[in-house]
C-alpha cells in the first residue's frame, strides 16, 4: 500500500479538525472583527440617509468573506452554506418566512387589543432600519447558526446544539434594554428554534438570515416597535400598544410577547419536523452514524 495512503494527519491537523478548535476561533474572529468593525463605522459614516445602509451592507459582506475564509482555511471546507446560486431563491423565502410571521403576530396582538395603529408616518428612519436588518441577521446567523450550532452538532448532535444555541442566544438578549428572564426565554424559543430549524431544513445559512432580517425590519421599520429592547424606531406606521406585558412585550417590544413566541415558536417546531422526516437529525460524535 502506497506510503501516502497510510499516513496520518498530523497532531496540528487532528486538533483542527476536532469541532471545538475552529468553533472557538471562527466565533472570535468573527465576532471581535464585526464589533471592531462596527465601532470604525460608526464614528465614519453618517448614522442616517442611504450611506447607513451601505455601511451596514458593507459590514455584512466584509463579516460573510471573513467567514468563508474561515471555513476555507481553518476547515478546508467549501462554500456550501452561502452559494450564490440559492441566493435568489433561498434568501427571499426566508424574508417572506420573516415578514409574514412577524405580521401575523402582530395581528393576533391587534386583534386581542394589544397594538393599534395611529396613522401612517411615511417612509421613517427607513435606511437605518435596513442597516440593522442586514447586519443583523447576517453577523448573529453566522454566529450562532453558521459557527455554533454546526460544530456544536458535530460534537454533541442535533438536539442537543439546537438546545444549547437557542439557549445561548436568549441569554445574549439578557443584556438588552428593558430584558428580562422572560424576554431572554422568549427569544430563545422563538428565535432560537425557528431559525436554528430553518439552517438545519436547508444547511445552508440564506434562509435564516432572511427569516431573520426581515423579522427585525418588519417589526423595527413597519410597525414601530422597538427591536429586542431598542429605541422606538420612526416607521411607517406610528403604533400604539396597551396592556399586560405578556401580550404587548412591555419595553422590549413584541418579541416579549406571549403571542410572538407561540407563533414563531409553532413555525420552528413545524420546520423541524420537516428536517426530521427528511432524515436531517444527526446523532453525537460518539455514536456510529
């Protein structure tokens, strides 16, 4: 047998392909480049008008290649997650998912009294609200769908990495404006399981950013509600909302709304049974697959 067929990876090479080393390494350079990258923005650009937006589209770009490069140079792996050509027909799903969730909740919160809209207030802060869109749902999907729910599966399996990311990015909430326990378990039900269910039906990232960013848009620009515990945003509508917390999300905004999660959270558990039936559940690295 041929010399080279019988070799070993190296011990450098052994403990970079263990899921741990590049899970660590990806996430911090990840996410100490978008923060840092982040801050020069903010003191260079103007915080209104179109040019937001392009800071704000550029960061998402510069964060998607930091990654790849990543995924290439640490994992030696493709670019299988973000392959142009899915985007045009991934990435709008995902922000019709998105918008038509949010929406829908909203709805049901106007319905029972909760929400009222007051007029229509034109076009708003509409670009700044696009800026947090993008960045958002591209840099936290990377995060916590992209680098840490797919190594931490790897590792631990299926349920278990949607368990400890949907966990995780409740507790990243925690130190928001106006949180909460309840807001925290809120966003990790709702948010955690939908968008963790919707890279594990694809495996691929264009989906949840979508789902994501047009979740934060439609409840941040279209109904004036603050995102996860921010600023009230100037919307399209100005809305009015009134009553017990647990339907209005108090000031943290509808997110914290009993509502929110039954709804998103009902629509993450239907996508995971579509990723169960189709075979997408994998178990722990000890176990024989």
């Amino acid at each position: 047998m041929d010399e080279a067929q019988t070799s070993k990876p190296g011990t450098l090479r052994r403990i970079f392909d263990f899921p741990a080393t590049p899970m660590v390494i990806e996430f911090l350079a990840v996410g100490l480049f978008a923060s840092l990258a982040s801050a020069l923005l903010v003191k260079v650009l103007p915080r209104e008008g179109f040019v937001d937006f392009l800071g704000g589209l550029a960061l998402a770009v510069l964060v998607t290649a930091l990654y790849l490069a990543c995924r290439r140079w640490i994992e030696r792996r493709p670019n299988d997650e973000l392959p142009l050509p899915r985007l045009a027909r991934e990435l709008p799903l995902g922000l019709l998912i998105g918008a038509g969730l949010f929406t829908l909740m909203t709805g049901i919160v106007a319905v029972l009294g909760g929400i009222s809209i007051e007029r229509v207030n034109g076009v708003g802060a509409l670009w700044p609200m696009l800026a947090m869109a993008v960045t958002s749902g591209t840099v936290e999907e990377i995060l916590f769908r992209g680098i840490l729910l797919r190594h931490i599966e790897a590792m631990l399996g299926t349920w278990a990495a949607l368990f400890v990311t949907s966990a995780l990015f409740g507790l990243a909430h925690l130190a928001n404006p106006d949180s909460s326990l309840f807001a925290a378990f809120a966003i990790a039900m709702e948010a955690g399981i939908l968008l963790g269910a919707a890279y594990l039906w694809t495996r691929r990232l264009w989906v949840p950013m979508g789902i994501h960013a047009a979740w934060n848009f439609t409840q941040g620009w279209v109904f004036s509600v603050p995102v996860s515990g921010g600023e009230v945003p100037t919307g399209l509508f100005v809305t009015t909302r009134s009553g017990p917390d647990w339907l209005t999300g108090g000031g943290f905004g509808l997110e914290a709304s009993v509502i929110a999660m039954a709804v998103a959270t009902g629509a993450g558990l239907l996508l995971l049974v579509r990723v169960v039936r189709q075979g997408g559940i994998r178990p722990p690295m000890w176990v024989k697959r």
